[in-house]
C-alpha cells in the first residue's frame, strides 16, 4: 500500500518528523533549564488535552464492563514518557531515540508471554539486528566515565521505556477492539493525565511544574504540543489507514531521522553530537539503520 492509495502513510511519516523535533525541542529545554518533571508534566498534559474530543465517542457501557484494560495500558505509557525524558535529560537524541524503536521487537516476546502469541523465526532474527544495532548506537565510544554517564544510562533509560511502550501496544492490540477503539484511547490518556496530576503534584508541587526557566519555555510548551499532535495523528492512522503494518514501517523512519536532525541541529541544542566526532556518528547512524531494519522485517 503506498502513499497515494493511502494518504495516511504521508501524515505517518510527517509523524516521525514531528516526533523527532519535539523530542529535538525537549532535549532543547532540557539543556535550557528545564527540569525532566516540567517537561514529562507538560507532554503527558498536552497529550490528555488533545483527546479530550474522543469522549463523545466513548461508550460508556464498555467502560463500567473493561475500565481496568485502558487503565493499565495508561500506566504503561506513563511509566514509558517517564523514562523516556530520562533518558533525553540524561544522554543524546542521536542515542535515545533510534532505541525507542527496540519496542517493536519488544512487542512479541511480550505478546507471547501474556497473550500464548506464537513467536516466529523471524522475530529471532530481528532481535539479534536489534542487539547489534543496539551496540553500534551505544558503544560507538571507549568505556570512559563519559561513556557510562551518558550512552550507557541513556540507553538503559530508553530500552526501558521501549518495553514499556511495548507493553501499551501489546495491550492496545489485544484489548481495545473488545473496549472500542475510541473508548479505549479516551480513557487510557484521560488516567495519562490523572496519574501524572496524582505523582508530580505531590511529588513536586504546582509551581515547580508550570513555572519552567523562561528561556526553557517556547521550546518546552511547543515540544509537548508536538509530541502530543503526532501520538493523536498516529492514534487516527493506525484507526482508519486500514494497514497498521504500513503505518508502524513509515514510523519507524525516526530511527534514521533522529540521528541525522540530531546532528544537524547539534549547536542549536548544545548537545554533545556538536562535539563528537564524525565516526562516532556514522556508527550511530548505521545501528539506527539496523533498528530501522528490524522494525521493517517483524511488521512485515
């Protein structure tokens, strides 16, 4: 199925270029001041906001009968954006993001072990591109006390997250068609939102949340707004392109793509991809290439 049969794939890919820059934007407001609560506080916020719609097509029926199923998926996502900004506080996009796509390598051993899915050959195989894609992205660099304090803890941060997206996709998958597709997503990133309300507000306190440094917040506010446009985007495609197989191809383009905007943009962020050498680089690009290949052979 191509582009102009269906013209989801083009807004898919417009996704995986507008995910890459808010977490570009992120990242930014991370170096700016920003703390990693501010920035998770607003993405999971903006993403509850921009679902709010959905409700008029809840059914509420389904609701009182498998409220508990979005519930879940919710806290797994939750548990994914927190990890998920660690690790863009903690190391490079050129590093966090492309590991983010180990979720789709991720899914079937969990749908396997949750669900009995069979777990063919195939996914054998891209979990060994995926390990060594893994490799190169992260270990591109001698194991100094740098290395450890940012590839190393970036990488673990974001693996982590890959599984706990994994997870909220492994459960969309086997349970929102039984909730309704519309309901279930309604619900899930309303408790998005409840549970952040009910963590941070404790944890830290309105004021720290809202109030971010004020050269930290065009980048901030417009990077959650990003981050939350694209996941609806993504959430409307995969529900009526009629080819989430496509859909998950074109979107695990940002695999690529984040290492090339990371590095052209490495100044205007002040990152270290400003600083590191150009080797270092081609081998990240090469591991998020085999990621992105990983990704392409288990939808296939």
């Amino acid at each position: 199925m191509n582009v102009i049969s269906n013209p989801w794939l083009l807004a898919v890919f417009g996704c995986a270029v507008v995910y890459t820059i808010g977490a570009l934007c992120a990242k930014r407001a991370l170096g700016a001041g920003a703390t990693v609560w501010q920035v998770n506080f607003a993405a999971n916020m903006a993403m509850s906001i921009l679902y709010v719609p959905f409700w008029f097509g809840v059914d509420f029926t389904n609701i009182f009968k498998d409220g508990h199923k979005p519930i879940l998926a919710a806290g797994a996502f939750f548990t994914g954006q927190l990890f998920t900004f660690a690790a863009l506080r903690k190391g490079d996009v050129s590093v966090a993001t492309p590991l983010l796509g180990a979720k789709v390598v991720f899914v079937a051993f969990i749908a396997s072990f949750l669900f009995g899915d069979a777990v063919g050959m195939k996914w054998w195989l891209a979990a060994a591109i995926c390990t060594c894609g893994i490799f190169l992205v992260t270990g591109a660099q001698p194991r100094t006390e740098a290395w450890r304090r940012h590839s190393a803890t970036t990488a673990l941060y974001s693996l982590t997250a890959a599984l706990a997206y994994a997870l909220t996709d492994t459960l969309i998958q086997h349970w929102a068609v039984d909730v309704g597709v519309i309901t279930f997503l309604a619900v899930m990133f309303s408790f998005v939102g409840i549970l952040t309300c009910c963590l941070y507000l404790p944890a830290v306190g309105l004021r720290q949340l809202v109030i971010s440094p004020r050269r930290a917040r065009k980048t901030l506010v417009g990077g959650a707004l990003l981050l939350g446009a694209q996941n609806l985007v993504m959430a409307v495609a995969i529900r009526f392109s009629g080819d989430a197989t496509a859909v998950n191809i074109v979107y695990s383009s940002r695999c690529v793509l984040s290492v090339v905007l990371a590095w052209a943009t490495a100044r205007w962020l002040g990152s270290r991809e400003a600083t590191l050498p150009r080797h270092i680089l081609a081998l990240r690009l090469a591991g998020a290439l085999l990621l992105a290949g990983a990704i392409v052979m288990v939808v296939l």
